[in-house]
C-alpha cells in the first residue's frame, strides 16, 4: 500500500555568486536608476486623457517618450476600461517599433535561400502583418 502524505517543503533562498558578478551591483544601481528616470517621466505627464496627454504621447521627433512609459500608459489605460485609449497607445507604440521590426525582418530574410512563395510568407510573418485583401504582403518596402 502507498501511502502519499503531503510534506511542507521550506527553502531558503540565497543568492549565489560566480565569479562574473562583480559588477552585478554596479548594474543593478544601472538598472534602479533608470527605472526612477522612467518613472519621474510618467508622473510628469498631463493628466490622463487630456490634449496635453495625447500630445506627449504623440510626440514626434526628440520628444518621444521612451517604450517602457508608454506601456505604463497602456496599463493605465487598461485599468480605467479605456479600450479606445489603449488601442491609441498602442498604435504609437506599433509604428515606433515597424521600422526597428522591417529592418531586423529584412537582416534575417538575406541570410535565407528561400523561393518566391516561400520568401513572400516569411516576410508577412516576420513584418508581424497579415495577408490583407488586395494586398501582395512582398518585401523590401
């Protein structure tokens, strides 16, 4: 007969060390000191909403903001149900990132020997676009 009783396991987590983290702190104060740049950024914006806010959001050139503090938008935008406000800020997000994301789609299809058919399929997947009515969804744009 088995007899299978359930045991509390207790573990005691510790850091463990190589010889390759001496630098870890240095990285990680890095690391707390940009997330309080980001922050400050994100609490210095207009209230949710307003002009001013889809401004900032929207703006171009040297002004953009930088991804991680539009996505904070976004989780706001999703915690106040403002679907149309979240689709906005995505938007902005999605044409930072196109040209970044065609790019790095155009580096990876030179390094593949692929047909025709083939090549016009891993372009619409690798430019993260659907096949869309009327459209030949072909590289190098």
């Amino acid at each position: 007969m088995l007899c299978l009783n359930k045991v509390p396991v207790h573990v005691k987590q510790e850091p463990i060390y190589t010889e390759g983290d001496h630098g870890r702190d240095e990285q990680d104060g890095e690391l707390v000191k940009r997330r309080m740049v980001l922050s400050a950024m994100y609490d210095v914006l207009p209230v949710y909403g307003s002009v001013a806010f889809w401004r900032a959001i929207e703006a171009p050139g040297e002004d953009v903001l930088p991804l991680e503090v539009l996505v904070r938008c976004v989780r706001t935008a999703v915690s106040r149900g403002d679907d149309s406000g979240r689709k906005r800020i995505f938007e902005v997000i999605f044409r930072r990132l196109h040209v970044t994301n065609e790019c790095w789609a155009n580096t990876v299809l030179k390094t593949m020997n692929l047909q025709g058919v083939e090549q016009s399929a891993l372009v619409c997947d690798l430019y993260a676009v659907g096949k869309q009515p009327g459209s030949s969804c072909t590289a190098a744009r």
